[in-house]
C-alpha cells in the first residue's frame, strides 16, 4: 500500500508548476518514500519494538504527506478528482499502518 501511495504522489505531482520541482514537489515525493521506507527498514531490524518505532516514524511521513496534499490542492496544483484519488489511497494506506501499528504495539 505504502508504494501504490508512492506511486500515486509521483503521478500527482508530475503536474505541479516546474518552479516547485525543488519545493513541495520534492518535498511531498521524499515523504512518500519515507513512508515505505520506515516500514521496511523496521520490519529489517528484526525487533518488535524497532518495528513499532519505525511504524510511527511512516505514520509521520503518511501525515506529512496528507497535509502537503492539502497545500497543493488549495495552491490549485491538482485537480479536485485527482486529488479524490489521493485521499482515497492515502485513507486506505493509513487504516492498513494504522491496523498493523496495532496489531505490533499489542505484542509489546
């Protein structure tokens, strides 16, 4: 899910003016590789509690995401049924963290 988000950022952003290549599209990019990343790199460490850290770290990342989205929908760099999709995946993606997150944190 953390990469169909991913995914779904870069096309999102492809759009976004040129003069933001080194602004919020790169910023919002970097967030949404975070997220994938801090999953894997603490399913990698090989503790639960690493895990868990980890976890919250992507949760982070999915926020930052969220709220960069909302900058470029009212800077009018997507379009409302783009951005539709977006949140979608974004609210999928996050039930998904957020039931795994749980799920970790329980065995603590």
């Amino acid at each position: 899910m953390a990469i169909r988000l991913t995914k779904v950022v870069y096309r999102m952003s492809e759009h976004f003016p040129s003069d933001e290549r080194f602004g919020l599209t790169s910023q919002i990019r970097r967030a949404a590789v975070s997220i994938a990343s801090n999953i894997a790199e603490g399913w990698g460490r090989g503790s639960t509690s690493d895990y868990a850290r980890f976890l919250r770290m992507a949760r982070g990342s999915m926020y930052e995401v969220e709220t960069q989205g909302l900058i470029a929908l009212e800077l009018g760099f997507v379009e409302k049924d783009k951005f539709e999709f977006f949140e979608q995946t974004i609210d999928e993606a996050g039930r998904v963290l957020a039931g795994l997150l749980r799920s970790i944190e329980n065995k603590l």
